[in-house]
C-alpha cells in the first residue's frame, strides 16, 4: 500500500529536572524548538512519555528522558527530522525559559503508516446463470492491497472467502462460499486495515419448488 506517514522517536536525556517538575509547557516549549529545528509541523508531534533519568540514587533533580513522536510524509523526512534533532542548540524550557543540559540519547525511525484499502469494483457483480455451484471467483478492483501480501482477506457480506489471493497492489481475487442475499457488501482486510464496496455482489437464488 501506498504510505501515508511514518513515525520517529526521539529520545532526550535533560538534565536538572525531576518528572514532577515537568509540566504542559516545558513540553509545548520542546515540540516547538522540535519543529522549528526540522521544519516539520508540531501538530505532528508529542511528547510519549517524561521518566526519570536512570544512573543516579536521587531522582528529585537528577534529569528526565523524553520521548517525542514526529510524523512525517516519508521516511526519508523521517530520517532527516531525527538527523537534525541531533544537533539541537540550547532551548530555553519552561515558564522559567531556563536552559537544560539536553542531550539526545536515541531515535527509531521506520514506523510506517499505510493507506487503507479501497475497492472500487468487483467482477462478476452477481452469481452467473451458467455457474452450478457456489464457488464463483471474483475479481476486486481497487487500491493500496499491499506489495505481495497474503494475509489479506475478502469477504462477502458476512461470509469470508473460501480463498483470497493476492495479484497485485490494486487486484485481489476472492473464490465465495455458499451465500444468500442481494446487494451484499465486499470487504478487504489487508494488515489490519479494512475497504468495504456496499452493494457490490449478489448470491445465487434459492431454488423454488413450483410443483
């Protein structure tokens, strides 16, 4: 599927202040020193979590590390978000504005977001006259399947697929189970992500007793 964002972390080592004397703004003050720093967009950023600094028996104003999650479109804006946060200057934190010994002490990057999938078509849209049982293949047409995935998985209205197999990022097929119903919707569920096309698909009809 196609990426939608992808989600670094930064950790940070400031010194001379405890987690209980952290507060809204010395982390409001960070993000934007953050985002000034990387030219990304502090509405895309947050502070994780404020832990004490291990390493000392005191923790009253030994220092805390921060953990900030940063956003950003790819992950090479990712990468160059972190690289530059590693050369952050001094920042002035805190109603105070007092300066902290900060240093970065680690960073993850590569934690993508992906595109939920959609579909937009389905072939055959009903059981076909010529078919006798009740295994019909369909075709899904749509968008952000994924690169070869075979955990994906179709179902249709409340039945799941006998069969899913992945053909590309915007084909699956899907062989049915036996169903009844009209209008039934198809889903695709692909890494935990779900695309429903309502009213895409009709079962074959109950047989009738005439005599």
């Amino acid at each position: 599927g196609n990426v939608s964002a992808c989600t670094a972390l930064l950790s940070l080592a400031v010194g001379g202040i405890s987690p209980s004397d952290w507060t809204d703004r010395h982390s409001s003050d960070l993000l934007a020193a953050i985002a000034l720093a990387t030219g990304l967009d502090v509405e895309d950023m947050s502070v994780v979590s404020v832990l004490a600094l291990s390493g000392s028996r005191r923790l009253l104003a030994q220092g805390v590390v921060v953990t900030v999650s940063m956003v950003a479109s790819s992950g090479q804006g990712a990468a160059a978000a972190i690289s530059t946060a590693l050369a952050l200057p001094p920042i002035p934190l805190g109603a105070n504005a007092t300066v902290y010994d900060m240093t970065v002490t680690g960073s993850v990057g590569g934690a993508f977001v992906f595109n939920a999938p959609a579909v937009f078509a389905v072939q055959p849209a009903f059981h076909p006259p010529f078919v006798s049982g009740d295994e019909v293949t369909l075709t899904l047409y749509g968008e952000n399947f994924g690169g070869f995935d075979p955990s994906g998985v179709a179902s249709v209205g409340d039945t799941q697929c006998a069969l899913t197999s992945w053909v590309s990022d915007s084909i699956m097929t899907c062989v049915t189970r036996p169903g009844t119903g009209q209008n039934k919707p198809v889903r695709i569920s692909v890494s935990g992500q779900e695309g429903v096309l309502p009213g895409a698909y009709t079962f074959r009809p109950k047989p009738v007793v005439v005599a």
